[in-house]
C-alpha cells in the first residue's frame, strides 16, 4: 500500500505495524480480545516524527484517529479499516520536573501515574487521580479535559495545563511550552486542544502545574440515610475542613453491595444496607491534627443523625483499600452486560431526585438488568454503567433517551468529563446550542479542512 511504504521511508519499518501485526493490538483497554481493524499504527518517538506523518496524511487524504492509554468511555478510539493509527504510547519522555516552577514537562504518551511518581519525587503533587490513572496518557487526558475524584478542589485537567505541543492537522507544529502561569497576550489557542478529544490536533508534549504536596492524607467511609444529608454532610466537611477537602464521591446503595460482594475482589468495610456511601478525602499537612479533625466532624455527624455509620483510612494500606472500591469501576462493567456508560452533570441539589426518576424510568425497561450509580456528587457529575440483555441501536436509544430527558430542563451536561467522542454526538444538543455546534463545526473546518484528525469526534 502507497501510504505504508511512503511511511516505513520516513520512520523505518519498525515504526509501522500493519498486516498480522495488528492482530495484537486493540482499540479499548477493555476490549483487548478484539483485533484493531486499521491500515497500519504508526509508533512515533519525536514531535517532527508525528509532524512528518501528518503531513503525509494531509497530502494524500489520509484518515488519522490518535490513541492514547486507549481508556476513554466514548468510542474515541475506535477505528475503521481505512483509518490510521498514530499512537503515541513510544512518546513517553518525563523531560523534566522543576521544583521551583512547581512544574513537569513530558511528552504526551506518559502515563499519568508515571508522572504523578515522577512529581511525588520532588515531594510535589500532580492533583489528578482517577481510576484509569495506570493506563491513561497525559495526552488522553488533556485531550478530553479529563476530571476525576479531587476536582473539587484542584479543578479539571484544563486547569493544571500551562503550556502545550501540538502538530496541527496539515503537519504544521504550534508550540507553547511555556512555565509561566499568567500569559494574556491574546489568545489562550492552548484551550483548543484541551477538550477537543484530538480533533484540532494531536498534543506532542506538554507543561504541567504542580503542586506543594500535602504531607497528610487520610479518608472516611460513611453510610448517609438520604440525598438530603449527604448534601448536608458535604457543607459541613467542606466547612469544617478548612480547605483540605479534596474527594467527595457518592455511592449508591446497590453499587456499593456490587462493589464488596462475590465475584468483586473487595469486601465491605461498613454495612451494605445504607442508601448511600460518600467516600471522603482530606489531604492536608498535619496527620495527626488531620485525623482528628476528621474524626471529630465525622463524629459530629454521627451525633446529629446527618450520618448512620462511619469508618477512618489512616494509613496508606487502608486508603488504598478503601479507593479501590470507588475507583476499581471495571469490577462493575464487568457484570453489566452490552454496558452503557454515562457521565451527566445535573445541578447538586437536584440530582437525589433526579437520578431517582432517572432510575425508576430505567427499571421500566425490560431490557434493562443492572443500574451502577456512583459518582463525584461535589462537582454535579453522576456516572451511571447500565447493563442489559439485549443490544440494538433502538435499545441503545431508549436508554439514552431516559438518562438525558432531565439534562435540557435543568441546565445539565451530556458529559461531564469523559466527551463526547463517536457515541455521544448525536445528543451534543441537549447541552450546547445551535449556534454552539455551528461554532464547533467551523473551527473544526478551520483547522482540518480535509476532516482527516479524528473525523467524527464531537462533530461532524
Ligand atoms: C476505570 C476507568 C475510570 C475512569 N475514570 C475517569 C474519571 O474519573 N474521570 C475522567 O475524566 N475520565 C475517566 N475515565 C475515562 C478515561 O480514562 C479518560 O477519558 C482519559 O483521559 C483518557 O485518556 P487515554 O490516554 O486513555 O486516552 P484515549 O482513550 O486513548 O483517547 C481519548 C481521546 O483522546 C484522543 N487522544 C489521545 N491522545 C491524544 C493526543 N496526544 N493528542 C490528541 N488527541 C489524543 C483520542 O483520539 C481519543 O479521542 C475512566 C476510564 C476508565 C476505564
């Protein structure tokens, strides 16, 4: 084929893998049983490798989809057997940590544990953390504004980005690795590609904020009677905290009883029978005063009946024990057959109510077997992994329909943070406008005229 010689010229033939070689590689982490269907991956090492590639591309009208740690919940990654795949897992480079800056430089394919290691090094602190930190790429995650379990207190990917790489879809490299953290001289262009799931262009490398980290972590585990308490319990934490509130994650009843019984490696470390679990973190510079203060609040709410039952995590074993429950969601998908995956934003106060109409409406459909609803309460986001015994599009629509039937009339979001991606695009409208999507789809004609960077993403 034209495109794979021209290629095996530029990067050498050990760069390109196609024919029997792609009987190993996959397009999801979950779905590694299933060969990736594409006309080759290519491997790149250098951001003018992944430009030279591009540009070739762009010259022949070829179609590019860009893999990270493949962990998105989208169908970002998937491809089509004429698609070409640049993966970025060989651009792993941790370049550089500067602990006075309180910054981290790497190239994009680094996984964000390695990074978060390589900060903790340093004794500084890189604040994002969720359950597929092991296998996601920095790049994945600036490329879907990834969230997770402490965006409440150190905000979205977006906010710890300071400078990017990028190579633009006709080849062109637009750098801005800057450490400095105030820049207004026009445009922020780095926000494009934050969140634009690699449609504008592929991140090469990037410049991240650190911070000081905290010298003491410790969490609770309590069971809440109500939605109402738990928003309760959440004003008094935050309140009484001080600012060193940094997760506040939301189980429901059933989720939790999946997540502590057989075949789930993890046992309960409360009662089952709750209505709902909040998981609470606090990382802060005193340990002893940290658990104290913990202690007392969580006793507080134990006295005031705003909690039913409670335990503390000290130390890093017993963290670790109790984040597993929370963050170890394939536990879930794997006994959610045909899952669908959701990740809706709704105002806090209304989401007990709403997430109950939403599960009542659910159970209505007798497709439907298994309901998981769990999620980061503090930044309004919910996750919701349905599992059913039948899989077609008119199945797939009917859930969908009833988990977003709330979103418009209430200002929510279809996604929080995981994107829009392949799966979610043709309800981008029950969050953003017309005039919205027109400007999404202009800036997408700007950047990629000939539609050749992962086509179909957010957008048509
Ligand atoms: C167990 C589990 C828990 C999760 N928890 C959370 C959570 O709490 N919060 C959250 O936000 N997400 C969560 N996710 C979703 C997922 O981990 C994130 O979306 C993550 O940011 C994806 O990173 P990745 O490297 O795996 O990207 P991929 O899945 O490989 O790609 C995601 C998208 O970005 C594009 N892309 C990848 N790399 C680049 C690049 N360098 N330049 C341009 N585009 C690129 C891809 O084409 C694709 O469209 C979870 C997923 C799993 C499996």
């Amino acid at each position: 084929m034209k495109i794979i010689t021209a290629l095996e010229a530029q990067l050498g033939e050990a760069a390109i893998l196609h024919g029997e070689k792609l009987q190993s590689r996959y397009h999801h982490i979950w779905k590694m049983d299933k060969p990736l269907n594409a006309v080759a991956v290519v491997l790149p090492k250098t951001t003018a490798e992944v430009a030279a590639v591009v540009q070739l591309c762009h010259q022949m009208g070829q179609e590019i989809v860009v893999h990270g740690g493949l962990s998105n919940l989208v169908g970002g990654t998937e491809t089509a057997a004429h698609q070409l795949v640049i993966s970025m897992e060989k651009m792993n480079a941790i370049e550089e940590v500067d602990p006075i800056s309180k910054t981290l430089t790497a190239q994009s394919g680094a996984i964000i544990e390695h990074l978060i290691d390589a900060a903790a090094n340093h004794d500084l602190l890189l604040p994002l953390n969720f359950g597929a930190k092991g296998s996601a790429q920095i790049g994945g995650a600036i490329a879907t504004n990834a969230g997770g379990l402490r965006v409440f207190r150190f905000g979205m990917t977006r906010q710890l980005v300071l400078g990017l790489e990028a190579v633009l879809p006709d080849g062109r490299i637009i750098t801005n690795l800057k450490k400095i953290i105030k820049d207004n001289s026009g445009y922020d262009l780095k926000q494009l590609f934050i969140g634009s799931e690699g449609t504008l262009g592929i991140v090469t490398r990037v410049v991240l904020r650190l911070i000081e980290k905290p010298s003491s972590r410790c969490s609770a585990l309590v069971g809440v009677e109500n939605y109402d308490k738990v928003l309760q319990l959440l004003k008094h934490m935050d309140k009484g905290l001080g600012g060193t509130l940094s997760g506040f994650e939301l189980m429901w009843q059933h989720t939790y009883e999946t997540m502590t019984s057989d075949p789930s490696p993890y046992r309960a470390p409360i009662p089952q029978h709750y209505p709902y679990y909040v998981f609470i973190e606090v990382m802060g510079k005193n340990h002893t005063q940290d658990v104290k203060l913990l202690e007392d609040l969580v006793g507080d709410c134990l006295e005031n009946e705003i909690v039913l039952d409670g335990m503390l995590a000290q130390t890093d074993k017993e963290l670790n024990a109790l984040w597993q429950i929370r963050e170890d969601v394939a536990v879930l998908a794997a006994q959610a057959k045909d899952d669908q995956h959701f990740d809706i934003s709704l105002p806090i106060p209304k989401i007990g109510s709403l997430i109950d109409q939403i599960t009542a409406d659910l159970k209505k459909l007798p497709v439907v077997d298994r309901i998981f609803t769990f999620g980061h309460v503090a930044d309004g986001n919910i996750h919701f992994i349905i599992g059913k015994h039948e899989n077609n599009p008119d199945v797939i629509d009917a859930v969908n329909a009833l988990v977003y039937k709330h979103l418009k009339a209430h200002q929510g979001s279809v996604s929080a943070e995981h994107g829009i991606g392949l799966h979610k695009k043709k309800y981008l409208n029950t969050s953003r406008s017309e005039v919205e999507i027109e400007l999404m789809q202009q800036l997408k004609q700007l950047f990629d005229p000939k539609n050749i960077l992962n086509p179909g993403r957010i957008v048509n």
